[in-house]
C-alpha cells in the first residue's frame, strides 16, 4: 500500500485542514505513517508564514524532509507558498508548491494517482525528474507557478469525520482576512473571506462528536467575521454580527457535545448576543482569547488595530460581568517600531488590570511584505529582549494570580495526558494533574476533581 506523512506548521486553521487532507488520501487509498523510516511515498508540508521564523521553520522542515525521504513526492502548501513572499528559492528539484487552496484537492488528486507502484525490494526506486507536469514547479520559477481556477468541485476537501491523533477536535468555519493591520502577512496568503454554512458546520460538528470527540473548538482566520464578507467591520450592514452567536447556540445543542470553545476573537467581536449564548449553554466554556498586542494606544493606531486599549478593557469588564471568573488569554507583540518605555508600560498596566490567564508573547521582527518592515524607529533587540522577559514574568504572576482563586473548588478535566500522572484541561483552560497515578483513566475522559495546590499545572484530586 503507498503511504503518506503530513508535517503542519502554524495556527489551528492549518491543523484542521491537515486534517482534511489526511482523510482526502486516505479516501485515495494511501495510508499515513508517522515514521520516516517507513519510507513514505508522499510527503505533504502544510506550511506557516506569519512571522519570519515561522517560515524558517518551514524551509527548514522541508529541506528535513528532502534529506530524511529523498525517494517520496513532497508537496508544499498552506500559507507560505500562496503569500509569495520569495523565500522558497533553492529547496531542491521536484518539490510541488500549491499556491492556491481552492486548487488543492484536485491537484493532490492527480499527483496520487501519478505515484508510482510500490516497491516490494529494498532496491532504490527509479529517479524520474519532474515526473508531474501540473502543478509541480522548481523553487527558482516561483513566479511561474501554473494555476487553474475552479477546481475545488472536481474534489473538494470534505468536511471531517474526525481529527485523529487528538482528544480535542478544530472545526473551521471562516477563512481568509482582507484587514489591514501593518504587521501582518495574512491577508496576502489568504485574501478570500468566506464562511461555512450553518448546516454544512453542524453537519460536521455532529460527525466529529460521533466519532468520540468531547470537545470542540470552533476556529478560523478571523473568526469574528463569521458570515461576514469582510473583516472590516465598518463595512458590515450592521455595527455587531449576530451570524456568530446564532451559529455556536446551534452547535451547543448537539447532543452529547461536552465542551465547546472559540479561538481568537477581537474586542468588538464579543457582543451582549454573544456572551448571552455563553451564559445560556454550560458546555460553551468560559474561556475567551482575545487579541490584545499592545496596551499603547499609539502603538494599535501604527498596527492598524481596529480598537483602542479603552475598548479592549471594557470588552473585558463586560465579559467579567457576565460570566463566572472567566479566563482571558491574549496574545502581545514587543518592540514593534516606534514602541517607547511608556507605550510598553501601559501595556504591562492593562495587562495587570486584566489578569490575563495566559499571555503569548512574540517579539516583533520585520515581516518581509508588510507595511512595518518598512517602519522607522526600530526598537533595539536588547530592549526587545528584556521586555519580553518582564512579560514572561508577568504571565507566570498573573497566570497563579488567576489559578489562586479556584483552590479548594471543584473542576472538570478533560484528559489529554495518561502517562505517569493523568492530567488534562479545566473548563478555564488551566491544565490540572492528578495527585497520584491512575490507571484506570483514558485519554478524553472527563474526570471531575478538587484542586489541591496552585502549581502549573495544578494538582487536583479526583473525587
């Protein structure tokens, strides 16, 4: 049987529609593999690009990938060859990049049926140079890249029947950004909102429950978009979108769906309709992340943000008055141009005023095709750098600060880990270890415990 290996880089969009592919070969008839050793027949790189060591980390994997299975047919897709940004020159001969996602089924589907036959020796197997016309391409020819359009109806990435590997399963419902912000490569790769239908989204929602999943979080690029037909939300025909709340009080109805949460969303996407369908459904958890990148409001103008640091806060006040202790996790970016000692103190103000749950910090580097790699008043690595440790710091202080407040309290985990000490997720997020091993406990059981001490992660009990 010819089998196949999929390396995915980057946000949950990506590992959804790794998934997606996986279930399209194995409908082909490949089977997929884990072990490079096991000499896979085709190897698909589901690429990131939104910062620039995200897209090392792709060449890199594809040149891993070139030196570990130099016999297998690699593809390359995802983000980084649709932004086309230059950076896959010299990556080797017969590596196909799909530039276009609407291209991706049927040309993963004319390449696996050009496999050749396995061998059943041990003998190397035939070198045959540039064996696929369509869509295979050499790197230095990037901008040759050969496209058809329309082709997503000849085979089409289906909905999921199950995200296998993982206790919890992704379900994309939007794609694509047409936004503006200065730092971001995004909506070059992927400039085409659109949106899933409601049925077609329960539809597989319902599948993925079948299939044993407890929880699922609902993803996309812009999620708060949802329905929408750009992220620009002062073109929308009304200030708030309903379409996203409408949608998860309709999912939160499938029975025997446990948990449910949202990726990222941004301050204006939470809506009196939208925390309202949190409170009216108890497997929607209470857990929101929203994207903060800067407590300076001067620094958000420069990024193109669509909310002030005012408005983030009162998102976040609203959302404390409805909702029971909610987590609140972020994401920041330190050192963008032009960022001063006072812009980044009040980012540490706002997020010491918030409590975040969880911070992810990422210092900023300039992103080749962007408005900001151009950008005057670079900040200094070194300040960079000593920022990013304060920040750091902070999270591990907020994040107990947090955690403190549930001791003593029972919570619900859903296991993710059974090896030595069981532990999974809480409803807020926070990860929870058993305090002795257990083995009669399986990876997706909910086990409801009593939280004990407040490490990271905590100790609970079960009871």
């Amino acid at each position: 049987m010819r089998t196949f290996a999929i390396e995915t880089l980057g946000c949950k969009v990506n590992q959804y529609e790794s998934q997606q592919i996986r279930e399209l070969l194995e409908s082909l008839g490949l089977s997929q593999v884990s072990d490079y050793r096991q000499k896979p027949d085709l190897v698909v790189v589901n690429t990131c690009c939104v910062t620039r060591t995200a897209s090392a980390k792709s060449r890199q994997c594809i040149r891993k990938n070139r030196k570990l299975t130099p016999d297998a047919v690699q593809v390359v897709i995802g983000c980084l060859p649709t932004a086309q940004t230059g950076e896959l020159n010299n990556l080797g001969e017969n590596i196909h990049f799909i530039r276009h996602q609407d291209d991706l089924a049927a040309a993963l589907n004319r390449i696996v049926k050009s496999l050749p036959v396995r061998w059943l020796s041990d003998a190397p197997r035939p070198q045959v140079s540039r064996p696929f016309g369509y869509p295979s391409i050499r790197p230095k020819n990037e901008s040759k890249v050969k496209c058809k359009n329309n082709l997503s109806g000849q085979l089409g990435l289906g909905p999921l029947t199950a995200f296998k590997g993982h206790t919890r399963a992704f379900l994309k419902v939007q794609d694509g950004c047409d936004g503006s912000c200065s730092y971001c490569i995004i909506p070059r790769a992927r400039p085409f909102v659109r949106s899933k239908p409601p049925e077609t989204v329960l539809r597989e929602a319902q599948a993925l429950v079948s299939a044993g999943h407890k929880e699922i979080v609902i993803t996309g690029i812009f999620l708060g978009a949802y329905g929408q037909k750009s992220v620009r939300k002062k073109t929308w025909p009304h200030p708030q979108n309903h379409k996203l709340p409408e949608l998860l009080d309709k999912i939160a109805e499938i029975p025997r769906l446990a948990r449910i949460r949202l990726s990222s969303l941004e301050p204006s996407d939470v809506t009196p309709e939208l925390l309202d369908t949190f409170r009216n459904h108890r497997n929607i958890m209470p857990h929101l992340h929203l994207s903060l990148q800067s407590g300076s409001n001067l620094v958000l103008r420069k990024m193109c943000r669509q909310y002030t640091a005012d408005d983030f806060a009162a998102t976040v006040e609203q959302i404390k008055a409805k909702l029971d202790r909610p987590a609140i996790t972020t994401d920041i970016i330190v050192g963008f141009p032009g960022e001063t000692d006072a812009d980044f103190e009040r980012t540490v103000q706002l997020a010491r005023r918030v409590v975040f749950a969880k911070m992810h910090i990422f210092r900023f580097s300039p992103r080749r095709g962007t408005a900001a790699a151009a950008m005057q008043e670079p900040v200094d690595n070194k300040v960079i750098k000593e920022r990013s440790k304060l920040l750091r710091d902070l999270d591990v202080e907020l994040g107990a600060m947090f955690r403190r407040q549930f001791i003593g309290e029972t919570a619900t985990i859903l296991l993710e880990n059974t090896n030595g000490r069981p532990s999974g997720r809480s409803e807020r997020y926070f990860m929870v270890a058993l305090d002795r091993e257990a083995t009669n406990y399986r990876k997706n059981d909910l086990v409801t415990v009593r939280l004990l001490e407040n490490n990271n992660p905590m100790l609970g009990t079960a009871i």
